[in-house]
C-alpha cells in the first residue's frame, strides 16, 4: 500500500480502537453525523415493506471497514439456494467505474468496473447481482426480472430508501464497537442503540456459538492452470515451501491467522482496503509460494506467475441463525423434487 495510506489507516485504527486523546478532540466532528443518521432513520420505511413475493435480508455493519460481511453474504446465498430458494444480491459496487445508472454483473464485466465484491459474489454463487449506489433501484431490477424471491444486500445497513425484511449485523468479535463512538471520532456508523433493533447479530472469531462465525479453508486454486487442489494436499506440500500470504483485505490479520493456524510459516504483506494486486507486488516478492483471497484474485485476471494460489476461504454459520430465518423466510417455492 501507499505510504501515505498505510500510515492513515494506522493513525485510524489508533484512534478508534486505542485510548487516543484524537478521538476526544473528533467529537465535535461526529454531532453532523449523529443527526444525519437521526433523519435517515426517521425517513426510513418500516421493515416488511418490500415488493410482493420478495424477501430483502440486508447483511451489514455497524462499523466502518471490513468485519466479514461478504463471506457471510457467500455462505448465507449458498445455504439459501439449498433451501429451494431463487437467490439474487445487490450492492453499491464500491470501486467499480459503472456509472449511476443500476448495472447487472454478467462473467465478462470485471472488478474495475463492478467493484470486486460484487463480481465474486457472482463468480462464487452464479447468482443475478445488481450494482448501484442506490440500492433501493438495484432492488427494483432484480423484481423486475421476476428470477429471485430472496435478496441479499451487501452492505447497506444504513441505506434506509431500500426495503428490508431481516437485518443481520457482522461485527468482529476482538475489535467490537471499538471506542463507541460515531465517526470520525470512532468506528461506528451508527450508535450502539441500534444493535437491539437488528434481527441477529454475528460475530467473527466470537465464542458465542449463537453468535460466533469462524473461516476455515476449503482447498485452493491454482491461478495459473486453474487446477483445484484439497487443503490437506495443499499444506502437505507448503509446509516444505516459502510462503507469503498477500491480501488487499479490510482486516488482512484475519486471514494471515486463519494460515498461520493450519500449520503454515507464512510471511505476510497487506495492500489497502480494496487495492488491486498487480504484477509488480508479485515480483517483489522472492518465496516459492504466493497465496491471496478470492476477492484479491477477481483483481487479478490474468496471472501467469506459477505461484499463486487462491484460497477457498468457507463460513460456518451459527446453526440457531439458520433455524432462526427459517421461522422468519415463507416457504421456498421452488424446491426440486
């Protein structure tokens, strides 16, 4: 990452999860954000007011940078889709060049211009996805194809003009609220208040097991060949190896300790939030083996460089939060016989 960035995220981070005399003097600061959010919330239409037919289950945040929320997007889709459900997403497209106007991921478009979140979320669960900025109009083009019954939101907790059925709020369980503060002068993008109004909260890494969520490795690709190998073939193998993990995750610790306890002497590197790897990263590095995350690889494309490895990263999600939406969704309509 930048210099520049790198030492702004770090001067963030002390603030808003250390007992920094900075956040003190940002208060003043976060009283317009406090209102703003007092008149969104009042304007916000009340839960179940979603299309016919339709239901909209947002999985946001109440923090401001990464927590999980697409993995558990990833997962929830797949469960869903295994329950007989027709399943589409919307999200803003953070990154993405696509213009104001609501876009359809198709296979060809590419991060640059959707944002790489969406594009894996299509990749991953072959899903109809919508981007734009308004979500609520991404909502009504996936209606109007008349393909889902069930919507997910990728973010968009606090994106109150669109309709929604079931919130469900991802925190990390180690960093929490931070220091419960709005932004800037903490992490949170609203009060803490509004945790008792969601319908579940998950936490990542939390030893509630109502609550907690964990990633664990599913196998790997190799970006080269497009060869798919288990896990345990995988570590076999690298434990003899030098090893970089590199990863432009909001929270890149979570993914160099989920390596580090299989087993694996790993070095890391972080890019920013949302950075695209590039060739010139790789070079740099001089290990026999690179291996980054699915949202890294939709950056990119085309990689020749033999050693990079995609890591299937997998979700379990708390089993009383899927017999929870099951009381809460109306019966799939299109089970297979």
């Amino acid at each position: 990452m930048s210099l520049l960035r790198g030492a702004v995220e770090r001067l963030l981070n002390h603030i808003w999860y250390g007992n920094s005399v900075l956040s003190w003097c940002l208060i003043p600061m976060a009283w317009p954000v406090a209102w703003a959010i007092h008149r969104r919330r009042q304007n916000a239409s009340p839960k179940g007011a979603t299309p016919e037919g339709i239901t909209v289950i947002v999985v946001g945040g109440l923090t401001a940078g990464g927590t999980g929320k697409t993995p558990v997007l990833i997962g929830l889709g797949k469960w869903l889709a295994g329950q007989g459900y027709r399943v589409g997403a919307v999200s803003r497209g953070y990154g993405g060049a696509h213009g104001p106007e609501p876009h359809s991921v198709t296979e060809i478009d590419t991060a640059a211009v959707v944002g790489d979140e969406p594009l894996l979320i299509q990749r991953e669960l072959g899903m109809p996805v919508v981007v734009c900025a308004d979500r609520k109009r991404a909502l009504d083009v996936l209606v109007d194809q008349g393909a889902v019954d069930v919507v997910l939101s990728d973010d968009g907790l606090q994106h109150y003009p669109m309709p929604r059925d079931i919130e469900l709020l991802v925190l990390d369980a180690e960093r929490g609220l931070g220091n419960g503060r709005l932004l800037p002068a903490g992490p949170l993008r609203e009060p803490p208040s509004r945790l008792a109004s969601v319908d579940a909260v998950l936490e990542r890494n939390g030893s509630d097991p109502d609550r907690g969520f964990t990633y664990q490795p599913a196998g790997a690709l190799h970006l080269a060949s497009g060869r798919q190998v288990t896990w345990p073939e995988c570590v076999a193998v690298w434990r003899a190896q030098s090893i970089v993990a590199m990863t432009g995750l909001g929270q890149p610790a979570q993914f160099f300790e989920m390596l580090r306890g299989q087993g694996l002497a790993i070095e890391s590197e972080s890019l920013g939030d949302h950075e695209a790897m590039t060739r010139a990263h790789l070079d740099r590095r001089g290990e026999q083996v690179v291996l980054i995350t699915a949202k890294d690889a939709v950056k990119l494309p085309e990689c020749a460089d033999p050693r990079v490895w995609v890591v299937a990263i997998e979700v379990a999600l708390p089993s009383s939060l899927l017999t929870r939406l099951t009381a809460l969704l109306p019966p799939a309509r299109f089970v297979e016989a």
